[in-house]
C-alpha cells in the first residue's frame, strides 16, 4: 500500500487528459461533468486547476462522504463541521482526499473507462511495470456509466482503496518524470505537464499538481529546490532529482528523517 503516492499517480492521469486534448486546466469542471457534483452555485466555480492543486472548496458528498469528513478541524462538533464557511474556490489549499477522489470520480467521466486501465497502457505497461500492482477504489465506489459500472479508484486511501505497487515499479515511473516524459525513444507524458506539476500553487509553495516541491514549509535543507515528489503515509516516497540524475523509491522510512537520508544520497553519489 502506498497511500498518497497515488496522488502523483492520479495527477499523472489528469496530465494524460492533458496531453490529449480532453480537459483545459482553468475550464469549470461543471462544463464537463453533467451531474449534481458541480452544480451549486459554489460548486461551479472549481476548475481542474482547482482540484489538482487541492484549493478546489469543493462542497458535498462523494460515495458517501462528506468533504468536511476527512481531515476536519477539531474540537468541532459535527453541525458545526457541515455549517463551516467555505472559501472561494482557488482561494485556499487543504489537503483533503474526498476532493482528491472527486479529481478521479471526474476523470473516470472524462476517459468512460477505468483509470487503473488507462494508467496500464498508457504508462506502466511502455515502461516494463510488472503486472502485480493494482489500483482500488472502495465498496460504494463505484458509478455507472453508459450502461456499465465502473469503479472510481480513489486518491489516496483515507477511506479505503489506493495503490498496492512494488518499489521497482515505483522507480520506473519516477525515471520516467526524472527523463521528463520520455522512455527510451517514446513520449508518454509531454514536457509541458512535467514542468506543470513542479509550479507551486497559489496558496502552497510545496505543493504542486499533487507532486510536493522542495520549496516553502516542506523545504529540505542544503539540496536543490527543482527535487519535487510524491509522498504518502507511513514514509512512502518516490523523490526526483533531477540534479544529480537520481530518483530514490523509500517505504518506510521515518518521515522527520528524509531530508537527512535524502542529503546522504546525493551526497554519496557525488
């Protein structure tokens, strides 16, 4: 299981979405997605943009979630919790996975098949990925779609599902970001997302297009600023460095201490 690492995972099907055409980042998500998801009066402002940088404010519930449920402030009783003012869209970052899940639940409308498959042959198959990971969502999960149920695989697992993936496989997809789209003599991902995912939001230097950037609060001492990566629970990580060619898979490691590995690594390799 690698938690939030999926996010990069999933950031990377919205860049597939990118690249061909199907979505435009500051479009409203209403115009595309049909259904009651994005049509409150707030709710209809949030772009792709919104979602991808986790600024989105999105408001309501999503395969039985309230948007409020995950993560919330505490000290708050749950009326409270419903009746909290939301910002405007763009306006604010919080790390939220039932919005992170809306991003894929959004993204399955878009591509009308699973994105696990889409993910298998648009990226992990080119790059030789073996066959043992596999993409979740959770029990309620699932949502039709011109006549056939598919499963919106979540984000990042705070309420079940995820990525179950093997470290090798890990660092085949990092090399593809640290080769910047390219495998062997193939593009798979245009340079243009790459260079998105590392421009920090708005309202987080560390955080881009659900890749963390070596920038702001989240900084890593004494190494270079253009290293960005995914990260999950429990000290899950695929690090780009593009600096000294290097990308490093961790599991496991304690999450205070990366930095310091990290600055050991590149140090070694000098």
């Amino acid at each position: 299981m690698t938690f939030s690492v999926t996010k990069s995972y999933l950031s990377t099907i919205a860049g597939i979405a990118y690249d061909y055409g199907l979505i435009k980042l500051n479009d409203k998500v209403h115009k595309y997605i049909q259904d009651e998801k994005f049509d409150s009066e707030h709710n209809r402002k949030i772009t792709w943009h919104h979602l991808l940088n986790q600024s989105s404010e999105w408001s309501g519930i999503l395969f039985g979630t309230y948007d409020w449920a995950d993560r919330p402030q505490k000290n708050l009783m749950i009326e409270e919790l419903k009746n909290q003012k939301l910002k405007l869209p763009g306006s604010n970052y919080k790390y939220n996975d039932v919005r992170v899940n809306l991003l894929s639940y959004s993204l399955l409308n878009i591509f009308k098949k699973p994105l696990s498959k889409i993910l298998k042959e648009k990226i992990m198959d080119p790059i030789g990925a073996t066959n043992s990971w596999k993409w979740y969502g959770y029990k309620d999960s699932k949502i039709n779609i011109d006549g056939t149920e598919i499963e919106s695989v979540s984000g990042g697992g705070h309420f079940g599902g995820g990525m179950f993936i093997n470290s090798e496989d890990h660092a085949r997809f990092g090399l593809l970001f640290l080769r910047n789209g390219m495998w062997k003599n193939r593009r798979l991902i245009s340079s243009n997302w790459i260079k998105k995912i590392q421009v920090s939001s708005e309202n987080n230097e560390s955080y881009g297009y659900m890749w963390w950037l070596n920038k702001g609060d989240r900084k890593w001492n004494r190494l270079p600023k253009n290293i960005y990566y995914a990260s999950g629970f429990g000290g899950n990580y695929i690090i780009i460095i593009p600096d000294s060619d290097l990308v490093i898979v961790a599991r496991w490691i304690d999450s205070s201490k990366i930095g310091e590995f990290i600055k050991l690594v590149v140090e070694s390799h000098i």
